[in-house]
C-alpha cells in the first residue's frame, strides 16, 4: 500500500511539472539594410501614412521612438512625457506621442507610444533620414531573428521556438536593455556586465571609469581621439584596441574599442562596464526572445571579416545633399594633409558617388592613399593622405 501511495504520488507530482507551450508562428519576414557599422535599418508606416519611414533596429533603446522633425513634417501630435532620455553626450526631455501603430511589412503593432526625440545627427550620419528607431516596446512583444548573411528579419509571436543545434543560447540580464556578462582581456583578464546594443555602430566600448578601476588596458596602448555621434550630439572619445572580448564561447582578438568620458552616465557604471555594439554582434544570426530572456548566437559567414583598424581623423556628414567635413581631428592624417572643417568632399580618389557610406568604405584600408577632391570656399582643391591606424 505504501508503494501504491508513493507512486501516485510521484506522478502527480510530474503532472504538475509538464505544462504546454504552444509554439512560436512566424508572423512576418522582411528586408532590412545595413548602415556603416552593421547598424540595422527597416522600413515601415506609421499610422495611415502613407509614406513609409526609416527606423534603427536598436537593442539599445528602451522604448519606441520618432524624430521630431518627422512628428513635425506629418503634424503628429505630441505631449511633454515628463522624462528624459540619457545619451552619451548630454540628457533630453522628450515628448511623446500615444497610442499609435507601428506597420511592418506583413505586421501591424499597435497601443505604442512613440517618444519625440531628435535624430537630425543620426540622418547626417549615416547619408539617409533616420525617422525613428524601433527598440523595447516592439521587441519585448515578438521572438525577432535576424540573419545578417541573408539581410532578412524574422518576426514570431511568443511561445516555444526551436534555436539552431548549432550555435549558443545567452541568458542575458534584462532590464529594458539586455545585458550579457563578458570576458575582456587586455593588460589583465576581467569579466563584467555590458549591453547588448544593436544600435551602436561600433566593435566595443568601455566607460573611462571602467576602463580606469579595472586597469584593463594596457599602460603601452596610445588611444587616438575620435569623433563620435549619438543621443544627445557628438562626443569626442578615444579609439585603441584590446587583446580579446569573450561572449559566452565566442573570441575575438585585437578588438577595436572606443573609450568614454561618460559623464552623463549613459554606460551605467559601476553596474556595467560599456557596450558590445553591432560591429560584432552581425558576425551572427541573432535571435532575440525577450519574454524568455534568451538571445541565440549563431556565427554567420561574416564570423571572421577583419576589423576595421583605420584611422584618419576625419568626420564626414551629409548635410543638404553634400558631404561635408566637420571636425578633423588634430594631429591626425587628415588634419596633417590640410584638411579642415566645412570643406565640401566632391570625391574619393576617383569615385564621384557623393555617397557617404562608399567614401568612407575607401578611406578603411590601412597605408593606403587617398586623394580628395574638395570645395573649400567655393574653390576646388586636392589633398591626399595615407590612412593611418589605430595601433
């Protein structure tokens, strides 16, 4: 009688364990274009518009979000929010715009508030409008897979989704933001917390603070400084390279990592330590899953592509259909060859394209020389240098 006992029990007890899942149903797929920094861009309409609008993909945000020149252009009503959004080169108080749909090609997510922020730097940036960018409030809702080698995005609703045999399932820290434990190495090995960010155009970045209190790098490395863009304006920071970044099984050796002042704290140390940007995480197809707080790694043919060590001190933006140099960084090839700020870039040794993101794909070789054509003053002048590195 005992044993009857105990086995009745036993499977009772299992019988409250198993419980269903339904599985995960694609729900749409659709194209997405890569901007310089394997920074993700989709297209979608917002409300009845017609016209559709160009969004980041940004794991790095924590909601949804339009530019204020869009929300202007289209008479989109918005409202004081009463919060402010941290970048990495000032804080913002942001309006925001309730309840609106979002349409992707073969889905609709609607009850979204979109907050207003100004994205003029991000358009000039990457040579084309940037009229929002799509973070938490979509990908909290959906499984999303992106593979980078076929430039596709998968959309699935919530529920049991078979991962690749291949490949590595992270279990990522949440707070609007994923946040993955890694293992840098440099002048000595420390493992901390950084965010996952998709919307950032660039390999590796640590705060100063960070980078200061662990001692990471190594005494011997000479940063150079860069320019660089975001939330908030432009920022100046430093651009060196470590000895390797860890996440879970996966190496990479001679990193590029950019180094921040961050003192509005957009990094949030002593919490984290920077952000892993998207430069890396294209060298795999991602599948985000929110709700279970997972994200599968699977490397992709891009895996082993070389990173960009270039440097040439050069900011280039596209303003009112020209490319235009802003600040050109002191001591660096470009400013040694005469270059300066405000001068009109008509061509990259013999490419005439007056596209941003081909100019500066020709201004990526190390060593290699580059003439340009440009207007200064109304007046066209050559001027020609060797792209240097940033070791």
């Amino acid at each position: 009688m005992l044993l009857i006992t105990f086995v009745f029990l036993f499977c009772f007890s299992n019988g409250q364990v198993i419980t269903y899942e339904k599985p995960a149903h694609l729900l749409t797929k659709f194209p997405f274009k890569q901007l310089t920094g394997g920074v993700i861009l989709v297209q979608a309409r917002f409300n009845n518009i017609a016209q559709p609008f160009n969004f980041i993909l940004d794991t790095g945000s924590g909601a949804i979000s339009l530019d204020s020149s869009t929300a202007a252009e289209f008479n989109i009503p918005h409202a004081p929010s009463g919060k402010t959004i941290n970048g990495i080169a000032g804080t913002t108080e942001v309006d925001y715009s309730q309840n609106n749909k979002l349409v992707l090609p073969g889905l609709t997510v609607d009850s979204l508030d979109f907050y207003i922020n100004n994205y003029d730097i991000l358009s000039s940036v990457y040579g084309e409008k940037i009229d929002g960018i799509i973070g938490y409030s979509f990908l909290s809702r959906y499984i999303v897979k992106i593979n980078y080698d076929s430039l596709k995005i998968e959309v699935y609703s919530q529920g049991k989704v078979p991962y690749p045999r291949s490949g590595y399932l992270l279990h990522p820290l949440f707070t609007a933001l994923p946040i993955q434990p890694l293992i840098i190495k440099d002048a000595r090995t420390v493992n901390a917390n950084f965010y996952i960010d998709t919307g950032a155009g660039l390999c590796f970045l640590m705060s100063k603070q960070f980078e200061e209190d662990s001692q990471v790098l190594k005494k011997s490395r000479k940063p150079v400084f860069i320019q660089v863009q975001g939330l908030g304006g432009k920022k100046q920071m430093l651009l060196t390279i470590i000895k390797g970044v860890q996440i879970g099984p996966y190496k990479f050796r001679k990193v590029p990592t950019n180094i921040l002042d961050d003192e509005f704290n957009a990094t949030s140390y002593p919490f984290l330590g920077g952000v892993i940007g998207n430069d890396i995480l294209r060298r795999f197809n991602v599948v985000f899953n929110y709700a279970k707080r997972e994200i599968h790694l699977l490397p992709n043919s891009h895996f082993n592509d070389d990173f960009d060590y270039s440097y040439t001190g050069l900011n280039l933006y596209y303003v009112d259909g020209k490319i235009v140099l802003d600040e050109v960084i002191n001591k660096s090839p470009a400013y040694k060859a005469g270059l300066k700020k405000d001068d009109v870039i008509v061509a990259v040794n013999t490419n005439f394209s007056n596209d941003i993101n081909i100019y500066k794909n020709l201004m990526q070789v190390v060593g290699q020389k580059i003439t340009l054509l440009v207007y200064r003053n109304n007046v066209p002048m050559l001027f020609s240098f060797h792209v240097g590195r940033i070791y």
